[in-house]
C-alpha cells in the first residue's frame, strides 16, 4: 500500500499558471488523466469517492492526492480500499491554506505513483471560494455540491460552479427532510453553467454511484 | 430600513491586526458589542439568525452587515425582518476573497448605524479556513457547524472551531437522517476547544433557538 504524507513548507502562491501547466505535461508524459475535485467541508468528496470505488472503475488504476488543512483522516479512508494515496497538508502556510495550488501538487509529485495509475483524483480542500481561482494541472474539475446547503450556492459561489465539468449534487436522500427544492438548485447551477455535467447522487442510498463511476471510467479511458 | 452595498476595492490584508484593534475601538466608544458569526456554505447561519431575531433580543437592538463573494440574498433576507443590515461584497478582491478581514470591515464603519444599535452582527464568508485567521474587530466569535457536514470536521478545521467562543451545532433534525454520531461530534469539538459554549440547534424545528437568542441578547447586555 502506497502511502506517504507530505507537508507544504514554502510559499507557494507565485506563478501559479505556470507551474499548473507544468504539472499538467508531467501528467500528461505518463498518461494519467487527472481530476480536481471541489466542495464545501462536509459535501461528501470522500464517501462519494469511496462509493465509486467499491462500485468499481473498470480497468481503470485510480490514485488519490487528498488535500487538507490538517490530519489525514480521508487519506486512511482511501488507502483502506486498497487505493494509493499521498496526503498533502497545507497547516505549515499561512495559517493553514485554504486550498491546494499547482506548486503543492507539484511537491507531491514526486511520491505519486504515476507510472502506475490512470487516473489521479486531487481531493481539494473544503472550500467554495480559492480552490476554484488555482489550478493544479488537472484535465477537469468535479465539484460536489450537497443539498442540505441549500438551493442559492450557485448564485453565492458562481465561480466554483461555473468552473466545473461535472457537478455531483449529493445527499438527495435527505430532500425528504429539507427545505430545499431540487428543480430550484438544478435551475440555479443551469443559470450559472449551462455546459456542466450534472448527476444527482447520495453516497448513503446508492443512488446516481454507478453514473458517477461510469463518468470517472470514461474521463480516464479519454 | 437601513440597507447598504459596499464593494471593497482595495488589497485589504495589511497589517489586519492593527485595524481590527482601530475597529474594536470605534465599536467600543459607540458602545456596540461585535460578534463575528462563521460556517461552511450552507450551515444555517442566516437562518438560524433570522430565528433568534423572529424569537426576540429582548432589549438588544441588532445591526448586521452581511459578508459574502457576490450578491445580497442574505442581506435581503435580513432587511425582510426590519434589522438594519449592510452588504460587503468581497469579489472585486482577488477572484473572490474567502473571509472577512479587518479593513473590509472598516471600509463598511460609516455604513453603519452605530448610534441606533447595541449589537453587531458580521456574519462572514462561509469558509472554515481563512475567517478564522482575520480579526475584524470583534468582541466574540460564533460558529455554526451543520451535523450534515459530519462528525470529523471539528479534527479537520481546528483553528476554526478553537477560536470560537459559541458554537451551535445546527441542523440536529436531520440526525435520524444521517450516519452522524451526535455525542462523538460533541466530543470531538471538546477535545479541540474544551471552553466553548456550545448549543445544540435546528432553525428548521426550533430546537435550542431560545438558548441561542438568550445568548446573543446576554451578550449584549454584559
């Protein structure tokens, strides 16, 4: 099991555009494609991720770069299905950074395994606002956007919505329970991207897993 | 109705401590007591504001200014309940900035109808990571943490959660609903700040709302 954490020591906020394209044509030398995936804390990346690889990639070798402030408490979650993982933490920054950028990702390159995966998911850190203005050097981004939120985080967080390819709209088996209208948070992210992928999914029932896997096999088989 | 848009223009992260220190002291000598409200998107902290105010402060006049990226439907629905309240919109700062700091707050001062209020509301960014690192010249801090967001996120996001004199645990309607132990999260927010205040609420059912209220009109008065 590849495991190894990883912590953030510079500053690493310069020349941010560049340092993503780097990433992206080391990426791209070993074939991997690579995904950023965003949400606000608590949204659900990493129950819907472990759904994904339980329900099974198809031939596709998936690895994990997890991004957070703190611990590695998804990290151990990732590697107990038998997936690598590298833990990067952003405490060491200012405060804590409150998102990954293209020179942490890069710090971590050299611990991926990448001549052995197909598919590199970056878990971002919680947050709807900075992760969305740093790339990282990935090929699409996938943001998780729970209802118990509400129905108005496209119009409060346009630019994470707007940002994305595919949108998973998680825990809808909690609308029962919620004064949240589905067809109004479906409305307001079409308004604010009307190009993105959207599936609607709960990690709990099971429901829209399979999508979302088939979604994650196909990007990597591109 | 005293309702305000600031936009904040300027690169307002210098020498934050300074001015939030100038700020508390202009809130001092106009005799208003400041709380400085935090959350993830999506906790409830508009909500659960909106319950204390339908709930009554008793004597405490309430002034709040509304703090988000883009947009005013807080603020709006804020105004709706006869509270004077001023928008600070944070987006012209770089891409969108994640968190209140000291001079946006200051910026919005003039705004703001000291003389007729007692106690101020900023309620922040939703963000767990860079409000807490931003003094605004608050008197206190509160945090809402929704248990949708999970048990783990007082271990994931402990600078928030340790600079917070209240927390109210919101959205325990949902409890029956999700796979979240409220006693480990209770323990978890413990272990990382053993002298918070911490009320268990729902904005949806009424749970606590009174306890909370009391606490906000208690503030004030001391």
């Amino acid at each position: 099991m590849h495991r190894t954490r990883i912590r953030v020591a510079e500053d690493a906020l310069d020349a941010n555009e560049t340092i993503a394209r780097a990433n992206r044509e080391d990426f791209e030398r070993a074939g991997v494609a690579v995904v950023n995936m965003m949400s606000a804390p608590g949204a659900g990346k990493t129950a819907l991720l472990e759904r994904a690889i339980e329900a099974g990639l198809g031939e596709t070798r998936l690895g994990v770069l997890e991004g957070d402030v703190q611990g590695s408490l998804d990290a151990d979650r990732i590697a107990h299905l038998h997936v690598p993982v590298v833990q990067l933490n952003t405490d060491p920054g200012f405060g804590g950074e409150c998102h990954l950028d293209a020179n942490m990702v890069r710090s971590a390159i050299p611990e991926l395994p990448l001549a052995e995966i197909d598919l590199l998911l970056i878990e971002n850190v919680g947050n709807l606002v900075c992760p969305a203005e740093f790339r990282v050097g990935e090929d699409a981004r996938i943001m998780v956007c729970s209802v118990a939120e509400g129905e108005d985080k496209p119009l409060k967080y346009p630019l994470m919505f707007r940002s994305c390819e595919l949108i998973c709209v998680n825990k809808v088996d909690l609308l029962p329970h919620l004064d949240v209208d589905l067809e109004r948070l479906l409305a307001n992210i079409e308004t604010v991207n009307p190009d993105a992928t959207v599936i609607v999914t709960s990690a709990r029932s099971g429901e829209g897993v399979e999508a979302w896997a088939r979604w994650l096999a196909s990007f990597a088989a591109e």
